[in-house]
C-alpha cells in the first residue's frame, strides 16, 4: 500500500494508479512547502530512506518478509516544538501517513511506515527539562535517550523505574510509544500500570494541529499506542530513589530447583532490579561476562547492597554456585542488564539467526506447564524467564527462543502454550492489539479520533481504528467521520 488522503479530510478509497498519482502529487507539494523551513531537516536519499523505515522487526520470521518492502517516502527531522507543529500541519493539509520514529529498535515494526509517506525523526528533542526535587516526578522530551536520562537523573539521585535492556540506545519517547517494561518490572510492574506516566504534551495532526496538555488519565491512552494517535512531545514519568545495584549470578544443577529458587529470591524482602533465569543451552550461547564458564542453568540478579548476604543464604540453602561480580558498572554495555529480556535473544540470534522468540505471562504453578511444553518440543524451545510484578503481584514472565522451523509450527506452539493456561503477547503481528491483549482499547480509539481524526499517524497499527472505519456502527467505538 502506499500513502494517500485527501486535504478535506476523510479518505478516499482510490486504488491502483489513480491512488499512486493522488500520493506522489501529495508528497511533492509537502516538500515543496517544507524544502525552506529551518526548523526541519528533509532527508531524500535512498540510504537515508531505506535506514529509517526498518526497525528490530527481523527478530520475527513471519514479519521480516512482511515489512521489508515498506519505505518511507520522505524523513524529516523537526528540529523545534514549531517544527513538529509545520510537519503535522503539511501532513494533514496534503493528506500524508506520517509514522513516528525514536531510536528504532522495536521488535513488532512499529516504526516501519506501512503506508510509506513521511517518518519523523525524534531525536533532535532530546532535553530533559525539570526533576522535581520533592516528588522525583520528571519532564523530558521524547528524544532523550533513556541513558542520558538515567544518567541525568542518577545525578540528582534518582533512576528510571523500567528500562527496555535496549537503554543505551532507545529513547524515551519510543520506550513509552512502543515498550512495555524490562529491567525494573521485578518491582515496578509494566508501563501501563497507573503511577508511571503522569502527564503528557502532545501535538495533533490536523491542518491546524493543536499542542495539547494530558493528565495522566488522558496521557495513558497515548501509553503503548505506538505512536498511532497524537504526537508526545514531552512526558512526565515518575522516578525511583537511585540504588547502586549489585551484580549476583548463581548456576543451579536441575530447572526445577533453579525456577524455585528464582521464585524464593522474587518473594524475599530484598530490592531486586533484574531477576532473570536462563537455560544451560541458553547460558552456552551467551558472552561470557555473567559469571565462570558453567554447564548448568543460570540465575542473574541485580539486588540492592543489603540484599546481597540474603540472595548468598538462598542460594546456599539450595546447594546452588553464587558468584558475586560487584558493583554494577553502567558505561561498559557488558552487565547482566545486557543478557536479559530481549537482549537474550539478541545474542541468541547472533550465534544462530535460526533462533526467533515468544513472550508470555506463564501460568501457575509454573513448573508443571513448562514441562510439558519441553517434552512436547524438545530442543526447539529453551526457556528464559524473567521474574516480573503483575498488578502487584510476583509472576514469572517467558521469553523462550523458539527453533524457526516455519509459521505453522509456531502457531501449533502457540496454541499449545495458550492451552496450558499461558497468556501470550504475540510478536509476530503489526497491531497494537494483536501483540497485547488481543482487544481494542476505547480510549486509545478515541484519543485517535480526537488527536488524529484523518487516520495519518502511523496507519494499519491500530486494529481498533481499522475496524472503526470499516463498521461504522461498532458500538463503543468512535467513528472518524464523527465529532
Ligand atoms: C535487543 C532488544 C531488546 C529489547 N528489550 C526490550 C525490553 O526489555 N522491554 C521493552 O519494552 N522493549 C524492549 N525492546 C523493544 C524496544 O527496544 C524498546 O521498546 C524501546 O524502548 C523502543 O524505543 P525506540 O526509541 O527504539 O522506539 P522506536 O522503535 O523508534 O518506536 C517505538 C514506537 O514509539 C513510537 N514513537 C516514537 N516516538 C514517538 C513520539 N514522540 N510520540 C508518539 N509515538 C512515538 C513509534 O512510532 C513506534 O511505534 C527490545 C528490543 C531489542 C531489539
């Protein structure tokens, strides 16, 4: 598909070469209008495009194929609040998908301009603006990366709550766009959890676009929306007193003693940042910097400084191996942060790109479902999880790599794990929806009736929108043609 809109508004549903015309008249006359603007940087060049229309999605096998051929048409970086304003302006005048870029390392394509039109750059609003020093509550643009940050913030002593372990380089306008948690959610849950965003600007696209202030209620329907309706252009989050984590890693002989012991050390009344459990086939393929070469599965945990002699004691309790590797060292890019969550399965795939993944909230009691699926798939699929709080509450989440052998067998995988009870958050779909919960938010509609109302941010994400438009009388749903 390719880009395409009318300036009155609503949509026409040209095809074929009527609808390719209607789109390069378009493009043209929006670069002509932004070619002279200072406050926007235009890139045109065939690298630059290619570049900028792609994220992690080669993670998944059946959406690499899918999205590859998407290009954007034009990339703009707005270098100013008035630059972001002109583009979304030029964007509703001429009727042009316009798709939202940070750093561009999401898994599901979220990034990618299915429609091509123009992707806008983030990252020249990049500020972090105010830290209230009474509440930790933080003001930053959506470009900062989330390491300046947390670098910023351990300067007046306070950390992020949640970090994707792609920290170094994701910003934090995609981490909330796009991301959902990591490292933290031991303690701090998930993003969309009330309490992390607390308030939001956010800059419309219309002819006319308005900037707008959110309040947390109505900044959450913008939390894990993709970028599909309105544009953050600054965030306030909530913060956490800065802690010196420490690096722990124990190697335990059989996975059920290992699962049990990571589920003790989840529940003991220590501060955990990180509690991650990997596979010995799993261990084998990752860099070596957890710990001595082992043959057994491995525990790694960052944990408060008066944590350490408890996760010491568990561990010795259960005749396990602990091996405490210090301090945490944030510049080197060689902790225990960097094999957890995805970057498991980054460093899987660099040893064999035959390895793709799942993500699921496992069922309880664990043990007995995981075993099951491991007689059934053998090999195939090796486990890594990660200890996260669910609405308050210590669950073990799953990101196990599964052995691409083909779509079928996937789903065949997938269905086995939804029967045993497990809640699967599929990345292998392009929805917002597909890849959570699998059902339409209201709010999240509504907002993009509201922030959006000519469907040009980010088309085919929102599966709510989609579905809004082709049955109009959807009860619950907001229709675009409507106020
Ligand atoms: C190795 C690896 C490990 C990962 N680990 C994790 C993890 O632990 N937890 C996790 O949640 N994710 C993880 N991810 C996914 C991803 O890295 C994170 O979600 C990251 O925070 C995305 O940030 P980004 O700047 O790259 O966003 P992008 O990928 O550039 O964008 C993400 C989404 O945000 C939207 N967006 C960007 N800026 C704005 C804006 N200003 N306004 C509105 N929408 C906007 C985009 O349109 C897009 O839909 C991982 C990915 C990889 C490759």
């Amino acid at each position: 598909m390719v880009f395409g809109g009318s300036p009155e508004g609503a949509r026409p549903h040209l095809v074929g070469a009527l609808w390719l015309m209607a789109s390069s008249q378009s493009l043209a006359a929006l670069v002509a209008e932004l070619a002279t603007a200072h406050d926007l940087e235009l890139l045109q060049g065939a690298a630059d495009l290619h570049r900028y229309s792609r994220d992690s999605y080669d993670y998944s096998p059946i959406l690499q194929p899918r999205l590859a051929p998407c290009r954007a048409d034009l990339v703009v970086r707005p270098l100013t609040f008035s630059g972001v304003e002109r583009l979304a302006a030029a964007c509703g005048r001429h009727g042009v998908p316009l798709t939202l870029r940070g750093s561009g390392t999401g898994n599901y394509g979220q990034s990618v301009p299915l429609e091509g039109g123009v992707v806008m750059l983030c990252g020249a609003l990049r500020e972090v603006e105010h830290l209230d020093p009474s509440s930790g509550v933080v003001t930053v643009q959506p470009g900062c990366l989330m390491r300046d940050l947390d670098q910023h913030l351990r300067a007046h002593g306070r950390q992020l709550r949640l970090l994707p372990s792609t920290w170094r380089s994701a910003s934090i306008g995609g981490f909330v766009a796009g991301g959902s948690g990591g490292i933290g959610s031991i303690r701090w849950g998930f993003l969309r959890d009330p309490g992390h965003l607390l308030g939001a600007e956010v800059v419309t696209v219309e002819q006319e676009p308005r900037r707008l202030q959110l309040d947390a209620p109505e900044a959450e329907a913008l939390n894990h929306a993709y970028g599909t309706n309105g544009i953050l252009t600054r965030l306030q989050l909530a913060t956490a007193p800065a802690v010196d984590w420490h690096q722990i890693s124990i190697d335990v002989d059989t996975w059920g003693a290992a699962v049990a012991l990571l589920q003790r050390c989840c529940r003991a009344a220590v501060a955990l940042h990180l509690a991650t459990l990997l596979e010995r086939s799993v261990l084998e393929c990752l860099p070596p910097w957890s710990g001595p070469e082992s043959d057994r599965h491995r525990l790694l945990f960052l944990v408060a400084p008066d944590g350490v002699s408890t996760l010491a004691r568990l561990a010795a309790a259960s005749g396990a191996a602990l091996h405490d590797l210090g301090p945490e060292d944030l510049d080197g890019g060689k902790g225990l942060r960097e094999l957890s969550w995805n970057h498991t399965t980054l460093h899987m795939r660099s040893a064999d790109v035959g390895w793709t993944y799942l993500q699921m909230m496992l069922p309880e009691p664990e043990l007995p479902a995981m075993e099951q699926l491991k007689q059934r798939w053998g090999k195939a699929l090796l486990w890594h999880l990660e200890g996260v709080r669910q609405q308050g509450v210590a669950r073990l989440a799953a990101l196990p790599l599964v052995r691409w052998t083909g779509a079928e067998p996937l789903h065949a995988l997938m269905t086995d794990c939804r029967e045993l009870g497990a809640v699967l958050f599929n990345p292998h779909v392009i929805t917002v929806e597909d890849g959570g919960l699998g059902v339409v938010d209201g709010d999240q509609v509504a907002a993009k009736q509201r922030f959006d109302p000519d469907g040009l941010l980010n088309p085919g994400k929102l599966r709510g929108w989609l579905e809004s438009i082709s049955s109009p009388g959807c009860p619950g749903l907001p229709h675009p043609s409507r106020d």
